[in-house]
C-alpha cells in the first residue's frame, strides 16, 4: 500500500513530468544565478551606502528602491532560467 506522500508525487508528477536537464543547461542555469547574485549584491552595497548616508525622510525611499530592484533581478533570473529550460 502506498503512504500519501507516494500518491501526492504521482499524482503531481503526472501533472508536471519531471524535466531532466542536460549538463549544459545546468551549467547556463548556474551561470544565471552567479550573474544575478552578483548584480544582487551589487545593489545592496550601493544601495546600503545611499541608506548609510541619507537623511531620515529619504531612507524609506531608498528602501523602496532596494525592495524593488531585488525583486526585478528575482524576477529577471527566474525567466532566464525559464529560457534555458526550455531551449
């Protein structure tokens, strides 16, 4: 008898087959991630030295600025990704 763990995968991959990558795609996928890590990083020191130096009324906006740019480059790397994946 199967645990329902075993009948959720089944039925999941059923759904959504397992997608097996080649070692090039994961070495484009890997690159993706170091490139997009790195402009993450980028902005976060930039962005974290304007906070350090900012007045108290322009923090929030640097703030926004920040959450912002890191979720642009999340969604940038997941259609990258996307791209590779699919060919």
């Amino acid at each position: 008898m199967k645990s329902a763990y075993e009948l959720a995968m089944g039925r999941l991959e059923k759904s959504a087959p397992t997608v097996n990558l080649t070692d090039v795609q994961k070495r484009a996928i890997a690159e993706v991630d170091s490139e997009i890590n790195a402009k993450i990083a980028e902005k976060k020191i930039f962005l974290e030295g304007q906070l350090a130096g900012a007045e108290p009324a322009a923090k929030d906006e640097i703030r926004r600025q920040l959450v912002s740019e890191l979720a642009r480059l999340e969604e940038k790397r997941e259609r990258e990704k996307e791209k590779v994946r699919v060919g």
